[in-house]
C-alpha cells in the first residue's frame, strides 16, 4: 500500500517528467505573434500568408512539428538532403491563425550563422532575413489539428 509520502513523490516525479517535455530544444524560439509579419517578408524564399491573427504555440506543437520534419523535408526536392533536420539548425517560430485555423510558421538557418555576429542571441529576439544562402535556409507552416505540413519554402543561390 502506498503511504502519503510515496503517492507525494510520484506526483513531483510526474510532474517533472512532464516539464521536461514541455520545453524547447536549445537551438528553437517562439517569437511573439507581433514578429510574425517580419518572419513573413523574406527576401527569397516563398511563405504563406499571414492571415488574419496569432497565436502562441506551446512546446508541444513544436515538438510534433519537428518530429514530423525530417520525413517531410524528403518529399521536398529542395530538402533531400535536409534530412537530418531539426539537428544543426536555429529555428523561429511564430502561430498563425488563417480562416479559423492555427499553423506554426517555422523559418530554419545554419546554426552556425550566429557565431559571426557581434549579438550572438539576436537570432532569440528578432527575425532572422537571410537573402539567398541555398535551401539551408528553409521555413516550413504546419497546420497543428491536421497534423501536416501545408507549404514549404527554400532559399534561392547559394
């Protein structure tokens, strides 16, 4: 029979498990919704719409969405060789709300771009625009109750 003290200690137990899962990698960041027009306006790469409002995606979502990711990208021409994604690359995020819907906008660079800046954390408070580059540079939008990723956008020239 359990005491009160061991159903206490399962309880703490459970309970850091789960905010253990609940947290973004290192290498991501949930912009606020008030960046997500910014994130959007990139310079050669194709996004989607913005919509009609925002929404803050929870670490949760984030996860399904990078979970999802390295298999998607194979079905990308541009991202066959992607596939190792999430892993070495910084990534922004921003929700999107478009015809009742949310999607998570995700934009994707070389985790190594940042060491070259005098602001190495830069990338964790603004958007990061990033002209040409190659398909390194990609940003994905995933629909979240559908699970499934709805546009895929790449870099032009490297």
């Amino acid at each position: 029979m359990m005491t009160f003290r061991s159903i206490l200690i399962a309880f703490a137990l459970a309970a850091c498990s789960g905010a253990a899962a609940a947290t973004l990698p290192p290498d991501a960041v949930i912009l606020p919704g008030r960046q997500g027009a910014v994130l959007l306006d990139q310079c050669s790469r194709s996004t989607p719409d913005a919509g009609e409002g925002s929404w803050t995606p929870a670490p949760a979502d984030i996860a399904a969405l990078e979970s999802a990711l390295p298999g998607a990208l194979q079905t990308q021409e541009a991202g066959r060789g992607l596939g190792r994604a999430p892993d070495g690359w910084r990534r922004q995020y921003v929700g999107l709300v478009r015809g009742g819907r949310r999607y998570v906008y995700g934009s994707f660079f070389p985790a190594d771009m940042a060491r070259h800046e005098q602001d190495p954390d830069r990338w964790r408070r603004e958007p990061v625009i990033v002209c040409d580059g190659g398909p390194d540079f990609f940003g994905v939008e995933y629909e979240v109750e559908a699970g499934r990723f709805t546009h895929f956008g790449f870099n032009g020239s490297a």
